[in-house]
C-alpha cells in the first residue's frame, strides 16, 4: 500500500464530512481561459480522449445547467469527450476516499473546498496553476483563491459559493415602523436593533435555524475577527476569545435579553425556518443565500420580501469563502485536458447559468455583473452579489481535523450553549478541550 492511500485510508478511521470512474489518454497543449469567454478546447489530440467528469448537482435547475456545458463542449471538442458521472453530495467524501485508493478516481472532481484540500494534501490533485490565466486569476477574489490554494498551488477552480444573508418581511418591517436598510452592509448592532423593534404582539424579530449551527458561526464569525485557529495542518491550535464568541453571546443575547428571537427556531434547519417566516411568525431571517431561489419559488402570493445587505461585525463583512469546486485528478492520463475542460466550465457564461440555477454567488466578477444585468437584481440578487465581496479564506480550511472537530466536538458544543446548558466559559472550554482530545 503506497503513502498516499495509507494516508487516505487513514481519514476515514477519523471520520469525513456528511454532506465513477475511468481515466484517459491523450496529450494536448496548455489551455487559457479568459473570465468573460469560454474556451473551445486544447489543441486536439491524436486519439479521441474520454473525461469522465464527477458531478454533485442534485437540483434540477443545476443538473440541466451541468448537462448544457457538457453537451455543448462535446459538441465543440469531437475528440476530448466528457461523460458526466452523477454523484450526490451524500457520503462523497468516503466515496472519494475508496476511489483515490484504488486508482478509480475520475479525471474531473467536483467537491468544495474545504472538503477537497485533504486530497490535495495526500497528493492526488493535479496543479492547476499553469492552466488558469492571468485574466482568471485576476477576475476572481484573493481571499476565494487563497481557499484552494495548497503548498502555493491552485489545486481547484472556484466555481459557486454562498453567503448567510438576512431575508426580511418588509410589510412586517414597516408595520413596525421600521426602515428598510439598504447600502452596502448593515451593521450588527442594526440589525439587532430592528429585531426588538419589529418584535411586537406575539410576533417575533427573527427566526434563525441552528440546529446546525458550527458553519454560520465561524462563517460570520469573521466579521468579528474570529478564527478560531491558530496555524495550519497538523500544529494548528484552537483559539477561543472574544471575537470567537462574539456572536454566540449575541444570539443568546436577544433570545434571553431582547427576547426578540423565537426560541424553537434555534433547534431547527433554515428550511424549516422559512414555514414561520412566511406565516409572519417573525419579520426576518438568517438563511444562506440559496434560500433565495426557494423563496421567491415558494412563499405565498402577496408575500412581500426582500434582502438585506451583508452583516457587518465589529470588524467587517466578512464571510469565509467555502466554493464549490472542480479539480483534476493527478493521476489522470489526461491532465491538460481535464484543466482545459475546468476552464472552460468557469467561464462567466457558464457560471452565470449554473449560478442562477442554484441561486448561488459565482466565484468570478465576470460571472456576478453578468448575472446583475440577466436578473436586473431582482429577488434579492443585488445584495446577494454584492455579499461575494467579502468572502475571504477562513483559517479553518487548512486543518486536516476541522471536518472531525466540527460534526463531533463543535456542532454538539455550540448546540449545548444554545440550550442554555452552559455558558461561553464552557463552551470555550468544550471546543478547547474537544481539540485537544481528537490531536492526541
């Protein structure tokens, strides 16, 4: 058993997260890709080159947007085929694991970040430095290409992220005499603010679902200047201080204090959040940006909404960058191909489809202003778009044990602390001494 697949083998003993295979032949030059135009192929090969490309999509809307790209770049590249191989994001990470081990893996991954970088870590995932161009590079924010960078190499192309974005009642918010916000961020302390207010006659502020609370936490803990860790890989430390527990303080807060936040929606899913919101059981709601599409899909006619801008912490806006992404197996025997067919997916056309199908932030400007001028901002898409301004890459993606931490250490000890079963010491020490106990 060689190192890499001992190494592999070893993560799922550990645990990964809950949330097809053949290879190729061919030899091409490097490909380019522009942000604004997508490119045709590589030079084509001598023989016919079959990818066999891993997809996620599970909607519907995105599946089409998936089957159009590829059908149209086979269309296109007669001898460089693509055959999508459906994959759902259910038990994909130990899927992965046994095809890496045994040779088996696709040439083309689609994974997010976070999720991805073990691979890249144990060495099965190509560079894609040399075959993003300058104009991509350029075209897509530093703290997003931070997030898949490993050892200094690119080692997957961002494709859609998502942001946690308040989603408002406005016809709620202006009964309560409330204005609603507009700008480039809204502040925290606003936004608390108009949760007391809005708070009135049996009708709460905001309903927040955090059955699942870790990723919303550090997520937007950024804004507070949370990172929650020190260092990278194997030597990274837990930190736990006043930035890290600057937002769970202030959730109790106006669950104990304000009693602005309706107190069953923190056991719940976001989805299972939306039923309260578009009864008026509360006038806002934190939701990932998704929700959007389901939203303007699903609520009640005459149901009137909007969304609100970024929240800003006590430092920023900033959110940790977590994209879905497309890599390329290292042991593909069609590297340049495969990377040719990854740009050619990231080109703003593409992603624009599959972004608005999914109701998602692409990682690419290009891609956001053409989605801008497609849906003229509606249903929340101006906010949204401007949201992916301040995704940044979180310290959390560059240790190998978050993903166990998280789902065994942090969800159960934040979950705890929302219960009013312990208070922020026991919650720091709980994710301290969860750390400690799992790097042993």
């Amino acid at each position: 058993m060689n190192k890499r697949t001992s190494q592999l083998l070893a993560l799922v003993g550990v645990g990964a997260l809950a949330l097809t295979a053949c290879t190729s032949t061919g030899g091409s030059t490097t490909p380019e890709a522009s942000p604004g135009e997508a490119v045709s192929s590589a030079a084509p090969p001598a023989e016919k080159v079959d990818l066999t490309f891993q997809s996620l999509s599970d909607q519907p809307g995105a599946i089409a947007a998936t089957e159009a790209v590829v059908k149209k770049w086979n269309a296109e590249n007669p001898m460089v085929q693509v055959k999508i191989v459906p994959a759902g994001w259910d038990g994909v990470y130990d899927k992965l694991v046994t095809q890496f081990a045994g040779g088996a893996a696709p040439d083309i991954i689609h994974y997010e970040a976070a999720s991805v970088i073990p691979f890249a870590l144990d060495g099965y995932l190509a560079d894609m430095t040399p075959y993003i161009s300058e104009d991509m590079k350029s075209d897509v924010n530093q703290g997003i290409w931070d997030s898949v960078t490993v050892n200094d190499q690119i080692i997957a192309v961002p494709t859609e992220l998502q942001s946690y974005m308040v989603f408002a009642n406005t016809k709620m918010l202006k009964s309560a005499g409330i204005t609603v916000p507009t700008g480039d961020t809204l502040k925290w302390d606003d936004f608390r603010a108009m949760a007391k207010q809005a708070t009135t006659g049996g009708q709460f502020g905001l309903g927040w679902g955090l059955k699942s609370p870790t990723a919303t936490f550090m997520s937007l803990g950024l804004g507070n200047g949370g990172v929650y860790f020190d260092g990278e890989g194997d030597t990274a430390k837990v930190v736990i201080g006043d930035g890290e527990l600057k937002l769970p303080n202030e959730i109790m807060a106006m669950n104990t204090e304000d009693k602005s936040l309706e107190p069953s929606t923190l056991t719940q899913s976001g989805g299972d959040v939306l039923a309260g919101f578009y009864a008026g059981k509360y006038a806002m709601t934190v939701q990932g940006s998704y929700q959007a599409a389901n939203i303007a899909k699903d609520a009640p006619e005459g149901f009137e909404w909007a969304v609100l801008p970024a929240l800003e912490g006590t430092k920023s806006a900033a959110q940790s960058a977590n994209p879905q992404t497309l890599s390329v197996n290292i042991d593909s025997k069609s590297v340049e191909q495969s990377a040719a067919f990854v740009n050619y997916f990231a080109s703003a056309e593409n992603l624009a489809a599959l972004n608005t199908a999914d109701a998602l932030i692409p990682a690419s400007k290009a891609a956001r202003d053409l989605i801008a001028e497609q849906t003229g901002g509606k249903d929340g898409w101006t906010e949204i778009l401007a949201s992916g301004d301040h995704l940044e890459a979180a310290p959390f993606m560059k240790v190998p044990n978050y993903t166990q931490w998280k789902d065994t250490v942090a969800t159960p000890a934040f979950q705890t602390f929302l219960a009013g079963q312990s208070d922020a010491d026991g919650l720091s020490k709980a994710l301290t001494d969860g750390w400690t106990q799992i790097n042993r």
